[in-house]
C-alpha cells in the first residue's frame, strides 16, 4: 500500500521554505524585488518591509494595478487559478463534512470482495469509496456528490469564461486607434496579386480611400541568416568596448580559433570592428537586390472599425485570408524564407517525434508506478534487491513506496517540456502564440493520458494474480478487469495525493518563492560577468513560461475533481495546492517578472480543458457505480452529455466576442496619417533583416563612442523555445504598443515610451536596467559636449 509519509514529509518542507523565504528576500533585493528598483511608477506596491507583509500586498492588490504592471495575460492566468481555488475549496467542506466520514464508516472495516477474491483494506484505504459495500444505499451520497460538483464546477466555468472574455475584451489594443491596429494581416495571396503595385491595386479597389499603407512580406533568404551573425558579432565588439571602457588598462583580446581556445590571438575590438565592416558591405549588398514575393501581406486603414470589418471578410473564394494584424513581435519571420516543402516535411518529422516519445515516455511511468507496489512486485525475481531493500525498516519502505516514486516523477515532468519544447521549435509557426498553444496542448495531453491515466492502467494490471489469470483464462480476466479496477482504483489515488503535495508544498515554495533555480544562476552568471551590463543582465528573472505552467496547473486539476468523489482527502490538497500557486505566481507577478508579448489567446483552451476534466470525472463515476453495482449511478453519463453540450452552449456565446471587437467599441474616426505615421507604418511590418535602426540603438552606439551598430532593431527575429522577449512599456496592460496613439477628435499623441531616449521624461518607465544605463551615458556625452 502506497504510503502517506510524502504528504507528511511535504507538509514539513513548506514550514521550513517559508522562513527561508523571507530572509532570502531581505538579502537578494535584486533577485526577489527587481521591479520596486526597475518601474519608477506607481504600478508596483513599495517595498513591503515586515516579513508577511508582502502576503497582505499580494491578496489586496487591486486587478486594475496587475493589469498595469503585469499585463493581461498575468490577470488572465490569475483568474484561472482563482477559478480552481474557489471550486476545489467548495467542494472540500461537502467532502470532509459528508463524503469522509461516509466512506470510513459504512463498510465497518469490512474486506472488499471482487468475485471469488477479497482484497482487504487498510489505512487510508478505509475512507475511500472501496469501502462502501456493493449495492449499499449510502452511495446515493456519492451520486449526490457527482451533480452537486458537476453543478459548482459549470457556475464557475461560466463566471471563468466570462471573467476572462471581459479582461480580454476591456484591455483589448483594438481599442485604441494606433497603426497595429489598424492594420490586417492577409494570407494566401494569389500569385497574381504577389507585387506592391497589385497587392495596394487590389485593396484600393475593394476599399478605396480607406486604405493608408500596403505592403508584401519579401523572401530575404540568407540575408536574415546574414543579419544574424553580424547582430552576434556586435554583442561580442559591445561587451569588449564596455569591458574596455570600465577597465582602461586592460584590452581584450581573444583567440580565433574553435571554442576561442586555439588560433591566433587578436584583439578583440578591432578584429570585431573589422568582421562587421565586412559583414556590412555583404549585406548593404543583398539589401538592394530586388527580394521575391510571398503569399502574405499587411494593409493598413485609417480607422480600426474598417481593419475589424475587414479581417472578417470573405476577400476572395479560396484565397486571400484577412486576421487582425498580431504585434510584430508575436511574428515569427524567418518562417517567410521557408519553402512549403521543407514546412511539410519538418511537421511530418513533429508529430512523428511526438508519436514516439509519447509511445517511450510511458516505460519510466511504468517503472514508477511499480515502486508504489512492492507487494505484488516482490513476486517478480527480478525486483529481488529492491524488495530486499524495502523489508530492512517501515521507513525505508515508506520511502521507496510514497517518497523516491513522487520525486523520480516530479524529475521526469521536469525534463518533459525541454523535450517538448525542442521538438516543437522545429515545427516553425507563422507565429508565436502559435508555438505556445501547440506547446500547451502537446505537454497537457503528455500529462493527463500518459501519466494520470497511464498510472491509473498500469497500478490496475500490476496486480500478480490478474497477470497470471490472464495468461490461464484470457477470457474471464477480460470480463473480470472492472471488478478488478473497482478494487484498485481507489487506493491509487494516495499516490496522485501524495504528488499533489510534494508539488504544492515542496515545488512551489522552492521553485517558484525561493527560485532557487534563478537565483543559482544569477550567482553563476556574475561570476563571470565582465561588464556592469552583464552584471545587471544576469540578475534578470527567466519569463513566465504560460503554456508549460497552464498544462501543469491543469493536469493536477484533473486529477483532483476525477478523485473528488472517489478519494474525498485529495479535495482539500488540491485546494491548497492552487492556493500556494495562487500565492506564489501574483507575487512573482507584482515584484519580479516583467510580462512577455501579449500574443496569447488561451481563454478556450483553459475552458476545454477544465470540462475535459469534469467529463471524464463523470464517466469515472459512471463506471464506478457500475462496478459497485449501484443502478441509479448511470444517471451520470447524461452529466457526462450535458457538459459536451454546456460546452458547446458557452463557445457560442463568448468565442466571437473574446476574439473580435465589436464595431460599436472600436474607435471609428477616420484619421489622416502624419508623415511620421506612414513611414513608421512602413517600417513596422517590414522584415527584420531590412528595417532601419531605431533610435535607441543610434543613442547606444553613440554612447559607445563606434560607427559600429546592429543591423536588427530590438525584439525582431524569431524566438527560440526558452527565451520570451519582453514588452516595452507601451505594451503593458493596456497601454496601446504604437508610437503614435490616436485621442478623441483625432488628433496625434507620441507615446514617449517607445521613442528615442532623447525623448524620455525622467519620469517615464524604461524597459530594462541596460536602458537607463544608456540615458546615463547619453546625457554624459551631451555634457561633454557642451
């Protein structure tokens, strides 16, 4: 029997983390608290200065100051975890007050029998269902339980859906008339219409005068590669000059051969300097080539009404595709030099990869779950050590049944999404948020089929005797395995309990208060920083990574409502694991994460994700009245229909409008572009690899005393797996992300946050330490100059 001294060992750990806790963040400032130094604004709390006060700041700060300071995609995470809170702890007093001592009583320590076998029950085993007798009245309880839940979890799922379609909607950047906004994206475009001239003919057809800017994505090819390497170099020759700069007597060199090991020793500046003059002449090069076309363009309106109206067009039969624009950030441009065939054949190879380590991941889920049963497990010779090992002492067999299972499990979902992650990076999306959701999708179905209901299946079957029957009657053991499954379901559940815990009290403490993760890192990287640049880019927190937190959070969801009946203790655990979730992530939120690209549309996904997990809720417990032989029981698979149809009923009534804005909330005054307008509408949809530099990078250079400057303008290009670019400020919340916001009457306002530094007020919020460190430096060389 799986043991709770996990759970136990767990609740411990967490007493423990959280003094440690707050003396790590009295004494690593700059890890726990960065954003009190870094947002000069008031959208992030003071410096909370008692050891609990930050617990106060967390659960009163208003949503109007998350939105500000986190983005929408932090509240919208929030809620979510709100959502399991309030649900799970309803649930919990139903299951303490009735269910528990229901269970533990009704079957008066009495065997369970399955046919001719009686499986006697023990410890936790007597306050699960298992321990009500076959037929027993007592289960109209638990069938009450099941619509009682069903019920709770539908109001919710609508006040979530709801809550979350609000949030997007009220925050929406289509509601603020900038370029981005009214601008469509248009897919498909037919080879006829693959030219500027005919690309801006055809739409000014369809829209006349209500079209400002077109424009058709090129295929630079080995020009992006090109840029790349060269913006590479410039980080190198940047990091040489400040290493220079803040030490005069010392001048960098470096040697050129492999890993800088071997090969002749240069110095570092002028040799960099030299390789990106290079570079430029090859560059300068294949800019004023004359680049193909692609099939996907970007047409800019003078009013965001007439962008919406567009983007839900029928333009043309088959082809020519309109969406509201993404930010550019979210694109994913090399995607644009990619051939269809080499896009076919690298989505062949994902989904094949996915096959196989989904196929292979089950052998240490397996192995695992063999752990947690080492009384049928010593009748096999070959785990001879293992039970040898186990019968020394109760604790050490305590371990090796409930603790060493639940952290090998834990390390394995550890190493999941670096796989995942790999594998589909490979596959190349038109754009970001894309990667997200498959990523979501991918590591939630991992979680769910291969390790809860995989566990589930294999704890079921690892009984000895049924192997040996189904080797000696096939037939009757098939007949038999629901019987078999209605014995050892039940007891399977401390093992998900006991992983719940480890993962609420132990996990979140640890990773997710503490980083300890982070903050080893951060130790590791200021050794060997060089530059004050370095120092300060290595004390920068890892971004909130939203599709592998969402599938985790979701997966244990899952497995607490599909128990909630069955194993009633594993309610209250779940409700406290999200609870510490819910804690820990606004905290990080409020102090130290800086919020990615506001790309993701995942309000459907959570919502197919919790009903998917109140459906199969219902048919396990279909299926267990079905075993316990209680009739009435299978009332619960027309639940199981109505949470299809439920679902169905919501998507109807909230997708359009969380995913278009409706025309009487758009901003409908037609604008006459500024000149200034047009060329950033120019310069904002065009490819990377053939965009002007900004400001900001003119201002750098300048500090840096160098006609030396990199070739990409900041946050462009693509994204690998691990690393999420950061929002500048205008895109916060729901601040409009363009230069150039339109007010009521029309008229223009710069948004100072995202012009030249020359431009910012002291005032204003800069997007990074490395930022203000380069308005120091300009505002240096002006009085030098002076």
């Amino acid at each position: 029997m799986v043991s709770y001294v996990t759970s136990i060992v767990s609740l411990v750990f967490l007493f423990i983390l959280i003094p440690i806790f707050n003396y790590m963040r009295k004494r690593h400032r700059n890890i726990y608290l960065p954003k009190i130094y870094t947002h000069l604004d008031n959208t992030v709390p003071r410096d909370p200065r008692g050891s609990w006060e930050w617990i106060k700041i967390v659960l009163t700060l208003s949503e109007e100051q998350l939105l500000h300071s986190a983005g929408v995609d932090a509240a919208m995470y929030l809620k979510s975890l709100k959502f399991c809170v309030v649900l799970l702890a309803t649930m919990s007093f139903f299951c303490l007050i009735v269910l528990v001592p229901l269970n533990r009583y009704s079957g008066i320590g009495s065997p369970s029998t399955v046919k001719n076998t009686t499986v006697e029950l023990s410890g936790f085993d007597k306050f699960t269902m298992a321990n009500v007798p076959n037929g027993s009245r007592l289960m109209w309880f638990h069938l009450i339980s099941v619509f009682l839940f069903s019920g709770l979890a539908y109001y919710c799922a609508n006040w979530l859906y709801q809550s979350l379609n609000s949030i997007q909607v009220e925050n929406s950047q289509y509601k603020y008339d900038t370029i981005v906004n009214r601008t469509v994206m248009i897919n498909k475009i037919p080879r006829e219409y693959q030219s500027e001239e005919e690309f801006d003919r055809v739409m000014k057809d369809l829209y006349g005068d209500h079209v400002v800017k077109t424009h058709i994505v090129p295929q630079v090819g080995v020009l992006d590669e090109l840029v790349k390497e060269r913006n590479k170099i410039f980080k190198k020759w940047r990091d040489a000059s400040e290493t220079a700069r803040e030490n005069p007597s010392m001048t960098p060199k470096h040697k050129t051969g492999l890993l800088g090991l071997s090969g002749q020793e240069v110095e570092s500046i002028s040799h960099y300097q030299m390789e990106m003059d290079e570079m430029d002449e090859m560059i300068g090069k294949l800019r004023k080539r004359k680049h193909d076309a692609t099939n996907t363009g970007f047409v800019t309106f003078d009013s965001v009404a007439t962008a919406v109206q567009c983007s839900q067009t029928l333009l043309h039969r088959y082809y020519m595709k309109p969406k509201l624009s993404p930010y550019p950030k979210d694109i994913n441009w090399p995607i644009f030099s990619t051939s269809r065939f080499e896009l076919v054949l690298r989505h062949i190879v994902v989904w094949s990869l996915l096959v196989i380590l989904f196929i292979f991941w089950s052998v240490p889920v397996t192995a695992i779950t063999a752990f947690a049963n080492l009384k049928e497990l010593q009748k096999y010779h070959g785990a001879d050590v293992i039970v040898w090992l186990a019968n020394q002492s109760d604790l050490i067999r305590e371990l090796l049944e409930g603790f060493l299972p639940t952290i090998a499990l834990s390390v394995f979902l550890v190493l999941l999404p670096f796989i995942l992650k790999i594998v589909i990076t490979m596959y190349k999306h038109l754009l970001n948020s894309q990667y997200d959701r498959l990523l979501m999708s991918a590591m939630w179905f991992f979680l769910v089929v291969n390790v809860f209901l995989g566990s589930v299946a294999t704890g079921t079957i690892m009984n000895l005797r049924y192997i040996e029957s189904l080797v000696d009657e096939p037939l009757d053991s098939l007949l038999n395995i629901s019987e078999m499954l209605a014995a050892s379901l039940p007891s399977q559940s401390l093992r998900f309990m006991n992983y719940i815990a480890f993962e609420g009290f132990v996990g979140y403490p640890l990773f997710f208060l503490l980083r300890i993760d982070d903050l080893l890192i951060a130790k590791v990287k200021r050794f060997f920083a060089k530059t004050e640049r370095q120092r300060i880019e290595a004390d920068e927190p890892a971004p909130f990574d939203y599709p592998i937190q969402y599938a985790r959070e979701f997966f244990i969801f899952t497995m607490g409502i599909t128990y909630s009946t069955i194993t009633p203790f594993i309610v209250p655990f779940t409700a406290l694991y999200f609870a510490l979730a819910y804690v820990s992530a606004k905290h990080n939120f409020i102090f130290v994460l800086n919020p990615p690209y506001k790309g993701r549309r995942l309000t459907q996904m959570v919502l197919d994700r919790i009903l998917f997990s109140i459906f199969l809720y219902q048919i396990t417990m279909a299926g267990m009245f079905g075993i316990k032989q209680f009739a009435p029981g299978v009332v619960s698979l027309f639940l199981a229909i109505y949470t299809v149809v439920f679902r169905w009923r919501l998507k109807k009534q909230y997708y359009r409008s969380s995913h278009y804005l409706a025309l009487l909330e758009c901003p409908k005054d037609q604008v006459v572009p500024l000149e200034e307008e047009l060329e950033e509408t120019t310069q904002l949809y065009l490819h990377p690899a053939l965009q002007k530099l900004s400001t900001r990078e003119l201002a750098q250079a300048a500090s840096n005393g160098s006609s030396a400057l990199p070739l990409v303008m900041k946050g462009s290009g693509d994204r690998s797996p691990d690393v999420q670019q950061r929002q500048s400020p205008g895109e916060v919340g729901i601040i409009p992300p363009s230069n150039y916001v339109r007010r009521s009457g029309g008229s223009a306002q710069k948004n100072h946050s995202l012009v030249g530094l020359e431009e910012i007020p002291p005032t204003t919020e800069l997007e990074s330490d490395d930022e203000r460190m380069d308005l120091v430096e300009l505002d240096s060389i002006r009085h030098s100059q002076a």
